[in-house]
C-alpha cells in the first residue's frame, strides 16, 4: 500500500517517524495528539507536488488506551473523568491482540493517548510489546504525572515522540482551559524533565475565544521551551467542547489565524508547524502562495493532521477507542467498525462510513464544488457536529469556490 502520487518535495529519511515505504517520494507524520482532544498527525509534505490520486492506508493511529483522567479540559472530546463507568481499560491480552491484528496489516504509527495513559500501569508494556511488532510507538500525555521515574521508563520504552498540551502562555489561561489549578506547572515540569532526558517532544494547543488572543505568545513560548513542532488546533465541538459552542471562533477570525499562521511558518526556520485540524490552510497556502507569486514549500514535519491534504480522517489516520471501536479521527463520534468483531483490515478496507469519506465528490454544498477538496476535504467532524450530516460543507470555511461565485454572479 502506498500514498500514491504524493510528489513530495522533500524525503527525510533520518526522522523517527519517517514510514519505510518502498515509494520514496511518500510520506510522513507529525503528530498533534489528542491528549484527548488534540490529534495531530504529520506528514512530511510539499504543497506544490500535491497529488490528484491517494491511496488510502492507516499511517497514523490514535489509540485510546484509558478514558480515565486526572483533568477534566473544557473541549476534552472523550469527556474524561477519574472515574469513568462503562468503559474499563482493556486488558493487556486485549491490547497484544489489537496490536497483532494491526501489524498482520499495517505499520502506522501509534500513539497511546487517552484519557491520561499514565494511568494504566501497563501503558509502557504496551509500548513494548507495539515496539517489538515493528511499529512507531508515541505517547500523549496532559504532562501532569511525569516524573524522572517515568522519563526513565519512556526511554526505555523507546517512545518516539511524547506530545504535551499548552493552551495558555500562562498558568491563568491554561489552568482555566484546563480546568485545573497547577495544571500549567505540572506541563512546565515535564517539559523540563523531558529536555534533561533528551526526550523529544511536541506541543499541540487548543484555541476557542477564550484564548485566541495568546496564540503569538503561546508561538514564542514554545519557540523557547525546545519543542520539535508546535501544533495549533481549533476546537471541533465534540465530547466535553459541545458546551463550548459558543467559545468557537468564529468564521472569519479563523482565517485571520490561518493567515497569522502562514506569514509566521514561512518565516520559521527551527520549530516545526502546523495548523491541526484546521484543513482549509490547505486552500490559503496555495492562495497566499499564488497570490505572492512565491513557491513556498513547507518543511517536513516530523510529526502532525495536516499533511498530504487538510482532513485526513479515514482516509489515512483513525481512532481506536476505549471499547475497541474505530472511529475516522479522535473527533467524530462514529464508529466505522468494533475489532472485538472484526479485524482492523476488514474495518479499514470495506466500512461504508471510510468509504464516503474516501469519496470526495459525495462532499455536498461548498465543499462538494470546491476546487480545493482534493487537498482540503473541510473538518468532516465539524460538519457532522454543526449539522449532523458529516459530508456536510465545513461550517467554518469562509471561502465560496469559483463554480458557485460564477453562477451567483450570472
Ligand atoms: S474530521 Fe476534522 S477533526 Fe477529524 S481529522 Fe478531519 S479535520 Fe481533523
Ligand atoms: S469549501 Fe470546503 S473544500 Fe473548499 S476550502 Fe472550504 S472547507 Fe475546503
């Protein structure tokens, strides 16, 4: 299986994520992980190769290996608690079987999130044992429970990558996201452990109006604290963010970011970024980049959701849960298929929810006439929770494609 097309500009074959692909012009991930709200996966992409055709194969995996938390963030998508009734941890035998079905198939990276997947006690024998199958095994964490103890332990897990969440430049906004007091320096902490370790790790941070403001500040923190990549992400109102509807941000201010967002990655050259989540950066790159007449490319992103195209929910990344259901992405609350009834190359090749995903012409309204839906594709989720129809139009797109503006114009 293989990415077909994707005529990257640019292979970096030393990356700890970089996917052994026989097609060398293929490939990969960044990630924006859900501690369980912020998914990022990256791919190592360049816009200007970008490709018409795409195979569809799971190069990325979230894998929620406990809905149980210490914290209680205000957009948690899987609306974790401490105590979490209905949905217990699966068994470490349960999670050896997951893990066997996934590499008779497959070599995706995974990522252990949760929930908090410090957690379970297992989650480094899961690693492990995800290690000893050949695969890329990453770690999602709030940050709050890091000590050198588990520093220890992530290295000698082998853990590729560790992402953090940062949604404030201080402990005031953070903490208020987070809805907990001293949640900012348990991140500070692990930041500090994590550099004395010599553990590579990456910052995603969530934005609604209540802190969009600290995006620049929050851009230069990260610069400092020596993170790989800072993944930026728009709340998708699932989970525990369905109470914040009001708090997204609103349509127009959302380009305005995206745009911040573009002068500031073409003019860094150390930190990696991307907007999670946000797949009409797609469309403004290439507009930006058309109307400045500049060819710029994007560096390779170790880890991240964007990549190859904006949405890449089904189509290469997906969401194991708790129960063992499959979802599209971390943040649409479908399941495609359960693997305690079927094995993951069943779910993955022959789901009729993937499938409708994979069709981007079944996209309706704006998005189904844009000429950016090959490498956009809209926030299926956000469609889905806005509008309840997830082939729905990206509800925070601004832009009308030329083929609609050319009959309103008749
Ligand atoms: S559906 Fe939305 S939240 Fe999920 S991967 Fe696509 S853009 Fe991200
Ligand atoms: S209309 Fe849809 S496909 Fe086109 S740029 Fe907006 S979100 Fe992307």
């Amino acid at each position: 299986m293989s990415v077909n097309g994707l005529l990257l500009n640019s292979f970096f074959s030393t990356g700890a994520y970089v996917h052994p692909s026989p097609i060398p012009q293929a490939t990969l991930f960044a990630f924006h992980l859900p501690e369980k709200d912020n998914i990022v996966v990256g791919i190592i992409c360049c816009f200007y190769h970008m490709e018409k055709e795409m195979e569809f194969e799971p190069k990325w995996i979230a894998w929620e290996i406990t809905r149980r938390c210490n914290l209680k963030c205000v957009h948690c998508r899987s609306s974790s608690e401490l105590d979490i009734a209905g949905h217990p941890d699966f068994s470490f035998d349960e999670a050896k079987r997951i893990i066997d079905d996934i590499v008779s198939y497959a070599s995706p990276v995974m990522v252990l999130s949760g929930g908090e997947p410090l957690l379970r006690a297992d989650v480094f024998d899961i690693a492990k044992y995800g290690g000893s199958k050949g695969l890329r095994m990453c770690l999602a964490t709030n940050g709050t429970l890091v000590t050198p103890e588990i520093c220890v332990k992530i290295k000698d897990a082998d853990i590729k990558m560790v992402s953090l969440s940062l949604d404030g430049a201080k402990a005031e906004t953070h903490d208020n996201f987070r809805n907990q007091e001293g949640a900012f320096d348990g991140t500070m902490n692990a930041i500090k452990l994590f550099n004395e370790h010599g553990i590579p790790f990456l910052i995603n941070s969530s934005f609604t109006v209540r802190n969009r403001e600290e995006i620049p500040d929050i851009y230069r923190l990260v610069k400092k604290l020596g993170a790989t990549a800072w993944y930026m992400f728009m709340i998708v109102p699932t989970g525990r963010g369905e109470d914040i509807m009001e708090e997204l941000i609103p349509e127009k201010v959302y380009d305005e970011i995206l745009e911040w967002h573009y002068e500031t990655e073409k003019n860094e050259d150390e930190l990696l970024m991307r907007p999670t989540c946000a797949p009409h950066y797609y469309r403004i790159v290439r507009q930006k980049a058309k109307e400045e007449n500049s060819s710029f490319k994007r560096r390779n992103l170790k880890f991240s959701t964007g990549g190859s195209k904006g949405c890449l929910a089904g189509q290469l990344i997906c969401l194991i849960d708790v129960d063992e259901n499959i979802l599209p992405c971390s943040y649409f609350p479908k399941a495609a298929g359960n693997l305690k009834e079927q094995s993951f190359k069943e779910v993955w090749e022959d789901s009729s929810l993937f499938h409708e995903m994979r069709d981007f012409k079944g996209y309706k309204d704006n998005c189904g006439s844009c000429e950016y839906v090959n490498v956009c594709g809209g926030c299926r989720a956000r469609a889905y929770a806005m509008t309840g129809d997830y082939l729905a139009q990206e509800p925070f797109c601004s832009y009308v494609p030329k083929s609609i503006q050319a009959k309103k114009d008749k």
